[in-house]
C-alpha cells in the first residue's frame, strides 16, 4: 500500500505535468521525456516547493519562543481514549521527525544550519520521488 503522502504528492506531479504539457501543446503519444519538459517551461517542482515551505515553516515554527497556538498545535499529542486500529496516520511533523529525529526543535534554533539541511530535505524528496 502507498503512504498517502506520497499519493497525493505522484497526483500533484501527474496533474502539473500534465498543465505543462497543454501550455506547451504537446500529447502523451509524442513521448517527450518530462525532464525535456520542465526545461522548457521553467516551472518549479510543486510537491518539492510545497516541502520547502513545509521545512521552512517547521523552522519557524520551532523558532518561536511564546506559547502562540501553532507552536502548540505542532507539539499537541492527542491521548484521549483508545487509538484505532491500524496503522497511525502521518501527522504534519512527521517527515521532519524521520529526517531530524525526535529532537528537531532544538537544531531549528540555528537558522543557518536549519536552511542548509533543507537542501538534504529536499534532495530526500527528490530521490523518493524517482
């Protein structure tokens, strides 16, 4: 079975492909790599822009010294009742915990190291998504 974040992130890349190809007015049955695509159109990535946002709002979000709501909302751990069964579902912070480990809140305070593990971050996507 396929994680659904990485379904949604194949239906992104199907779905801006697909707009791509229509500005640049070329078919499917012409059987032009993607890549040749995207290099003529410019256009960035978006389910690896959408994770650059996503690692860089992590940072800020870490940086932030109140109790402001997205702070708590991002440290919240629901343990109310019985959990369900299966598998748990992914929460937003998860795909930083498995590249940062538990404690990424702590290396969020450097933002010079912070941004230059975003490229790893990125490059980590990248590769998932070959």
């Amino acid at each position: 079975m396929v994680p659904y974040q990485d379904y949604i992130g194949n239906k992104l890349k199907v779905a801006q492909r697909a707009m791509e190809r229509k500005i640049l007015g070329i078919k499917i049955k012409d059987k032009i790599p993607c890549k040749n695509i995207r290099q003529q159109t410019h256009i960035k990535d978006v389910v690896l822009f959408a994770e650059r946002q996503k690692w860089n709002w992590a940072g800020h979000v870490a940086r932030m010294s109140d109790n402001r709501w997205t702070k708590r909302a991002t440290e919240w751990q629901p343990r109310i009742g019985k959990r369900s069964r299966g598998r748990q579902p992914l929460r937003w912070r998860d795909s930083i915990v498995k590249a940062k480990g538990r404690l990424w809140h702590r290396e969020a305070g450097d933002r010079n190291r912070w941004r230059l593990d975003a490229e790893g971050y990125i490059l980590q996507w990248m590769d998932e998504a070959s």
